[in-house]
C-alpha cells in the first residue's frame, strides 16, 4: 500500500519539542555535533559571539532550517588560532 506524501512527510519530521529530528541524520557519526543554542551554553558565550565563531571556523551546516555545528572543527580552530580563544575567554559568561 502507497504511503501518501503527507504520511512520508509526517514520519521524516518527527518532533521533538516542537523541532525536527536531527538525530536520525546524524546518528552513527563520530563528530559531535550541537545547535548555535547548545553551542552557546556549552562555551559558555553569548548567542551571536558563537554564530560569529562557527562562521569564522567553518563549522556550520544548514540542515532543513536548522544550522548544527561540528563542536570538533570548533575546537580544532581554536587550538590553530590562539588570539579567537582569547577573544571568546573576555566575552564568556560568568
């Protein structure tokens, strides 16, 4: 029996909390992988202070409407760019 575009789209969206669910995508993968929110809180930095840094380390990705951002590359850029790690230490958050 033929599934009908609204039953495929249903089940490819399934929400969490109101959101896509990215993990199907990204299951198996051995990156780590966040939102700019969770990136955010993770650094311990303002919102936008994250997006710049992602931006600046190449480390984002659009997924349907949600970007990720590989905390690996993040890392990577801040060990081989030691004044970006000291810009994000005098923004972060106490």
């Amino acid at each position: 029996m033929k599934k009908s575009k609204a039953e495929i789209l249903l089940e490819e969206e399934e929400e969490v909390g109101g959101f896509p669910n990215l993990d199907k995508y990204l299951e198996g993968r051995e990156r780590h992988w966040v939102t700019y929110t969770e990136g955010a809180r993770m650094y311990r930095i303002p919102y936008y202070s994250f997006v710049r840094l992602a931006r600046e380390a190449e480390a984002h990705f659009c997924m349907r409407k949600t970007a990720i951002v590989d905390v690996d590359l993040i890392e990577q850029y801040l060990a081989d760019h030691p004044d970006v790690a000291d810009r994000i230490q005098s923004v972060r958050e106490v």
